[in-house]
C-alpha cells in the first residue's frame, strides 16, 4: 500500500460559519466518494483557507461528519494577489492501492478554475 493524496477546492458563498461548513463538508463528502475511501485508509486531512474566511475552521465541518479520530490541521492559504477568494481546500492523504493517475481531484463551486494552468488559460 502507498499513501496517496486527494486535492480539492471549493468556494464558499459567505465568511459565515454556516457557509464554511456547509461548503467543505459537501466539498469532503465528494472527495471521498469520488475515490471510494474507506475512512479506516485515511491518514490525516489538512484544510486551508483565504484570508476572508475566518468565521470557523473548515476541520470542524470534518469532525461534525465523524472523523473525530482523525489527525486534522487548518492553515490559511498565502495571500497571492488576484488569487480565488473565499477558497477552502483540501487535501486528503490515505493508504492505497490506486496509481496516481487514478486519483479523482475535485473542484467545485467556482475553484474549477484553479485547475487551468496558464498557458491554457484563453484556449478553446
């Protein structure tokens, strides 16, 4: 087994608690679902937000889900100027037989941009 990681982004409607959870648990559940992780596989999850989202951890949404024993961080992401605002992401590390190329990334609700890289930013 490998330990293999899941990225995922997702925006949030408002700096709300409300708002904030609503987005990373959705953002999580299809993370998880979308690479069939069983939670036992799971080594830890770390959660990163701009700086306009302040009002709750996103880590809290995933302990609400359940993962209470689950090694969980929170940091805030580095203020690019011009970067996705109201941006929570996600990265989920877990033991796996998957190859990399089978590792289904997730960006929802606007972050879908975040996986455009420059040189196709324009192109058909």
């Amino acid at each position: 087994m490998l330990c293999r990681g899941i990225r995922g982004a997702t925006v949030a409607v408002a700096n709300t608690k409300e708002d904030i959870t609503s987005a990373t648990q959705e953002l999580l559940r299809k993370m998880l679902a979308a690479n069939y992780v069983d939670k036992q596989s799971v080594a830890c999850m770390f959660f990163t937000v701009t700086s306009d989202l302040n009002a709750e951890f996103p880590a809290l949404a995933a302990r609400q889900m359940g993962w209470t024993d689950t090694a969980l961080m929170c940091n805030q992401e580095i203020p690019v100027p011009g970067s996705l605002q109201k941006c929570i992401r996600i990265l989920v590390l877990f033991n796996t037989e998957k190859r990399t190329e089978d590792i289904r990334h997730v960006y929802i609700n606007g972050a879908e941009v975040l996986r455009e890289f420059p040189q196709d930013r324009g192109k058909p």
